[in-house]
C-alpha cells in the first residue's frame, strides 16, 4: 500500500492543499487504485515555505494543483505497479 500524506495546515491550505487533496482523489478513483494508495490529511510538516507539502511513503515533495496530475503519474503510479 502506498501512503500518501498531504498537509491541511495553514500556510499550506492557503497554497492550495485542498485542490491538490480533491486532484489526487480523483486521479486514484480515476486508476482504480483506491485498494492500493492510501491518502491521508496531516497537519505542519515544518518546510511551510516549499508549498503544498506532500510526502509519498515518507519521501518529500512539492506540489501544487497545477502539477498534481504530472506529480501522480511520476510519483505514485511507479509505486503501485
């Protein structure tokens, strides 16, 4: 199972984490994968000033809504399959 983490804090909220929360839902209903990827909602991850913090079985990343889908398909796909 692959763990994703997205943070709902402030300073990520206000950058978007919910759009990129709602992308990233749709993207696993999208590839069938709901049994596969964990999605999860966390609280200040401590980097504020990179963005949506978002990790990945514990690897960190960037993300905006802009780049969820882009960030999905190199990210999260590989992991799965």
């Amino acid at each position: 199972m692959v763990k994703i983490m997205v943070c709902i804090g402030s300073s990520c909220h206000l950058k978007g984490s919910r759009q990129v929360v709602e992308r990233l839902q749709y993207l696993i209903a999208e590839n069938g994968l709901k049994e596969k990827v964990e999605l999860g909602g966390t609280f200040c991850m401590g980097r504020c000033q990179e963005g949506v913090c978002v990790t990945v079985d514990g690897d960190f990343f960037s993300v905006t809504p802009d780049v969820a889908k882009k960030f999905f398909e190199e990210n999260v796909l590989p992991r799965v399959k």
